[in-house]
C-alpha cells in the first residue's frame, strides 16, 4: 500500500513537471505579436453612434493594424499604428508590449526596455484594481489571457538581461496626459504672445522709426531717440549722426 502512494506521489510529480514545463510560455512565444489579438466580437463591433464607441472602434482598428504590419516585418508601420492606439486608449497596456517588440525588431533594445517597463506598470495598476470600468472593458478586448504580473516581469527581466538592461533600473517613458494638452497650447501661445509683445513688435517698430523718422528729425539707432534734423549727435546718448 505504501509503495502504491510512493509510486502515485512519484508520478503526480513526475507530470507536474512535464505538465508544467508545456504550460510555461516560452521566451520565443511570449515575444511575438501572435499572442495578440483582440476580441473581435468586441472590437468593432459598437454601433458608430458616441463618442466613446468612435473612439474604440479606432483603437481596435489601430491595434489591429498594427499587428498585421507588426507580423508582416515593417516595424515602424506597425509602431506608427500602435502609437496611435495608444493615444486613444493608453490604459489597453498590451500597446506597450507590441510598441516595445516594433524597437527590438529595429535592435533598439533601451527604447524597447521603456514600453516594457511601461507595460509592467500598467499590468500592475490593472491587478490592483486602478482602472475601475476600464479593467473589465479591457478583460472583454483581450482574446485570450491576460499575462500574470509576475510571470511577465520575470520573463523581461530574463530577456532584457541579455542586452545587459536591468528593468528595475528601467524607467517607463514620458508622455504628456491628453487632459493637459489644452493648457499646454494656451501656455505656448502665451509664451509666443509676450515675445512677439515685448521683444519682436518693438524691433519692428524701431527699425522702421530709424528708416523713415518724422519729417525733420532723425532717430538715433542705438536708443531708439527723435532727435531734430539740427543735431549732429544724440541729444540721449551722443552717438554721432551718421
Ligand atoms: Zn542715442
């Protein structure tokens, strides 16, 4: 009887082993854009009548078409369209990843490490429950499972360690929110409004006193003073009339 739980444990284990091994997602498999795929009873598939069903229906053909460009080897394409998706919907993290595969495809492997950490960051905000309505939106968009955090940040950090990049030294990239983007364009016309004000109008002006004074007047080009036809030097800083 023992030597019958003996052999059962030892085979339990034995295909744990195996099960386990074939379950694990391969480094090869785990890198590649046909992991990918949305939903495609989802995607697309909202009525074309709001704003938020526009802007969904973009993201999946965004991603989409990304993936087939992706998959097809024109990197730069394919990140043109990811990017894209991301603007729309920048929570959908699995655009990080593919972002992330369209840099190594171009042997960028720093910019690539970024939206790798980007993705992580994401991944992680999404388990904890950060995204709210977005989480499930997300769930029901993804054909197939989503990536476990952990198994994720070991897999990059296994494949990264190969280019001798350190994710934890890894920071996600920059990106301005859309809700500031408004505020930066009125600083920026802002910033042109006091040069043009203060620095440019004036310089126009001037020159153009200097080239044609008052009638019977000249204008020193130095302090920008009228002086009277009369006067051989500025009656403000004597400099010589020419
Ligand atoms: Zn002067």
């Amino acid at each position: 009887m023992i030597r019958f739980i003996a052999a059962l444990i030892t085979i339990c284990s034995i295909s744990t082993v195996f099960c386990g091994n074939s379950f694990a997602l391969s480094e090869e498999k785990f890198f590649s854009y046909k992991r990918f795929f949305l939903n495609q009873d989802i995607a697309g598939s909202f009525p074309d009548d709001g704003k938020v069903q526009k802007d969904l229906n973009k993201f999946a053909a965004a991603f989409m078409r990304g993936l087939s460009e992706g998959s097809a080897n024109h990197p730069e394409k394919a990140r043109k369209s990811f990017l894209q998706a991301r603007r729309i919907w920048p929570e959908y993290f699995c655009t990080d990843f593919v972002i992330a595969l369209t840099y190594e495809d171009e042997n960028k492997y720093s910019i690539a490490a970024k939206y790798y950490k980007s993705y992580l960051n994401k991944l992680k905000a999404f388990y904890s429950g950060k995204y709210r309505m977005f989480g499930s939106l997300i769930v029901s968009f993804t054909a197939g499972k989503i990536d476990s955090y952990e198994s994720s940040y070991a897999l990059i950090k296994t494949h990264l360690g190969r280019f001798g990049i350190d994710i934890g030294k890894v920071k996600a990239p920059f990106t301005i929110p859309e809700f500031l983007m408004p505020f930066i364009g009125i600083f920026f016309l802002i910033v042109i409004y006091v040069i043009n004000r203060s620095w440019l109008a004036p310089t126009i002006r001037n020159r153009r006193l200097i080239k044609n004074p008052p009638e019977g007047f000249w204008v020193c080009p130095k302090c920008i003073t009228i002086n009277p036809i009369l006067s051989t030097e500025c009656t403000h800083c004597g400099k010589k009339r020419k």
